[in-house]
C-alpha cells in the first residue's frame, strides 16, 4: 500500500502506513479464512451465526 502521495498531509502518515501495510499482510495472509459474505447470500447459505429460535418471536 502506498499513502507517500505528496498532497495527503496527515501527521501520523508514518504510522497509518504501517497500520495499512499490517492489516493488507493480514488480510493476504488469512483471505481463506474470511467468509465471503455476498457469495454466501447468493447462494442462499446463512450468513449470521446467531440462533434462530420461533418461540422467541412472541
């Protein structure tokens, strides 16, 4: 990720790059395990992961 654009003028720009290359190398790194959540809609899959109990709904 490159934020050395010379119009952006943030203060902590140091910082917020290395925060934006960490959490890329993060995502890089586990995108197998990162539930796609739109492919899983289309194909009618549940998405939520919460308990769905109809004697609750009173």
């Amino acid at each position: 990720m490159y934020c050395d654009d010379p119009e952006l003028s943030y203060p902590s720009l140091k910082s917020l790059q290395k925060h934006l290359d960490e959490m890329y190398t993060y995502i890089r790194n586990n995108k197998m395990m990162i539930p796609n959540y739109g492919e899983m809609r289309r194909y009618g899959e549940p998405v939520s992961t919460a308990l769905w109990n109809p004697r609750s709904m009173k």
